[in-house]
C-alpha cells in the first residue's frame, strides 16, 4: 500500500495523480462496519479499472476540537495503515487536520481534496457521512458536486451485527468492560496494540517474572487490567509466543503513573530489545489491583501466569496482520 500525507495543496499527491475509487472516514479500529466498506471500495475500483484509496485524518477531528473530550483511540495512526494494508487497499492519503482544513467549504473539499488532489471518480460513503465547514455538507449537496465534476457517488449502509451498529464507540464500550469476545466479534480479529520494547525498571526481572515493556503511543489505552496475551514479533515473522500483560498505571509501585503495557512471555527467555511487536489481547483475567508489599504481588503474578496458560492452552494462532509498506510523500 502506498501512503501519502500531507495538507491540502495544489497539484496531485503522485500516489494519487491516476483515478481513483475512494472512500472516506477516520477508520478508528477498522472494524466490520470498516471492513465492509473497504471490501466494496476495492470492488468498485475492480469494476471500473481503478486503484482502491482512503482518505483519512490525522489528527482525529474530534481530538483537534475538543482534545480533552475526544474518544480514547483504538488505533495509533501506524496500527490503522496496517489494518488498510491488510484489507488490500492500494493507496491511503492522511490529510492533516488543521483549522484551514476544517474550514473549508463542502463545495471546495470537493473540487480541491477530491477531484483536484485525488483524482477521485467513484466515491463511497457511509449513510451518516457530513462534510466541509460545520459539517454543512450532505448527500443531496455531494450528489449535486459530484454531477458538476463527473464522478459517481454510492452510499453504504450500516453494518449491524446482533441488531445493533457496527462502531469504533461500540468496540470501545467493549474493551473498556473487559468484553474481549465482543470486541472480537466487532473486530473481526483479537484486539491488539503495538510498539517497539524498549528498557524498563526491571522490577519484573526481580520478581522471577521477566516483561517486555512495550512503548505506546496510546496515551489513553482503551482497556486496562491483566490479560492473557500473545505476542506476534518477540522472533521471527511468522512466531507467536504466549504470554500475560498488564496494562495500567502500576498502583503497587507507582503512584501516580502514566499507563504501561508490559508482557510476560511464557516459557521465554530471548533478549527482545528494540523490536516492534503486537500484542494481541485475548482473555481479561482481572483488573488492577494495588498490594501491601512486592512479594503478594510476585505470588499473584505468579496465579496469572498459571490462568493465562489455562486460557491459552489448546488456543489456535491467529492468522499475520501485513505490515503496510508504504512510500511516504508529503510533508
């Protein structure tokens, strides 16, 4: 997948300068509601002879409104492009959000961003989709745009699973009660976060219970607790290692800090330093729990390392995520 970013600006991003069947949305989580919209994009730009694109945002709108309010994300920027990539996308241009951005007319979103930068000749959207200043565009509006400036517009309808909407809100009410099962029904796959270990305290290592402190760029993860876990990267590309991770501030020993996500490997020793891992979350075995003292916290880790075995035993490695490869242009 190639991956372009960038403000809006005259002349064409090159990734995108031949025509393009597009679809358009912030993709948090690329849930089954995502999924099917990706899957009918890549038909459309079969149909027609085109290459598949999204166009995404970055920062999340509502963060660069209102930061303090803004939903906690299920992807950082990088997990989302290699969920898009996975999905077979064939190009991906993340628009800076920024006050010029947000206030643009419907009228010159279209012309500029769509017809002018991306080339665009059919576009998906989804039945809620709003767009331009104030969010003052609508379906009637694009149609009407999309008429003056030669390119087909199709609506997609909601993706409900169990009578209700597929959403990233719906995927996050889940994580946050701990509902892995749902979560992963509304995924599609097993939740997961990555990033790159790097040194921590080494109070793990003084346990007997050596972790991977893996650095997030989730600065509000949308779970926390203790979970059984594995972890795809700790070796080679195809490996994947069991594990139990703790996610959350630490209150046995920390106490005011900021969320960690470390994960103890099962039956592993290697050094893991430096690479970028995944870690999928598969069953939460409890919450948070602030001890007396470091040795009935060692004796508790040592009860969830047994649970998690339990839970993991006899469990089916799930299928890779392709990691994006992408040409970054842009500034």
């Amino acid at each position: 997948m190639v991956v372009t970013r960038g403000p809006a600006r005259a002349g064409l991003p090159p990734a995108f300068a031949l025509p393009s069947a597009l679809t358009i949305g912030n993709f948090d989580g690329v849930h089954l509601g995502h999924q099917a919209m990706l899957a009918r994009v890549r038909e459309m730009a079969r149909e027609s002879g085109l290459a598949s694109g999204v166009l995404t945002f970055e920062p999340h709108p509502r963060e660069f409104f209102s930061p303090s309010s803004a939903p906690t994300r299920l992807t950082t920027l990088r997990e989302k492009l290699e969920l898009l990539s996975a999905q077979g996308i064939d190009r991906t241009h993340v628009q800076r959000f920024t006050r010029e951005f947000a206030s643009q007319s419907p009228e010159a979103f279209v012309e500029s961003i769509l017809v002018d930068s991306l080339s665009v000749r059919r576009l998906l959207i989804g039945d809620d989709f709003r767009f331009g200043a104030k969010r003052a565009g609508d379906l009637a509006l694009l149609e009407k745009l999309a008429a003056r400036h030669g390119f087909d517009v199709e609506v997609m309808r909601t993706v409900e699973r169990g009578g209700a909407r597929v959403s990233s809100s719906v995927v996050r009410e889940a994580l946050m009660l701990g509902d892995l099962v749902r979560a992963q029904a509304l995924l599609g796959r097993a939740y997961s976060m990555s990033g790159r270990v790097v040194h921590g305290d080494k109070l793990g290592r003084e346990l007997g219970f050596a972790t991977a402190n893996v650095q997030m760029r989730h600065n509000r993860p949308p779970l926390a607790g203790i979970f059984a876990v594995r972890m795809h990267g700790a070796g080679d590309a195809c490996e994947v290692r069991d594990g139990v991770a703790s996610l959350g501030v630490r209150p046995t020993v920390k106490s005011t800090g900021h969320p960690v996500l470390e994960v103890h490997l099962l039956d592993f020793s290697g050094n893991i330093y430096g690479r970028h891992v995944r870690v999928e979350f598969l069953h939460k075995l409890r919450d948070e729990e602030k001890y007396p003292d470091l040795e009935t916290l060692r004796v508790q880790i040592a009860r969830d390392c047994e649970a998690a075995r339990a839970f993991l035993r006899g469990l089916k490695v799930p299928g890779e995520i392709r990691p994006v490869k992408s040409v970054v242009q842009g500034s």
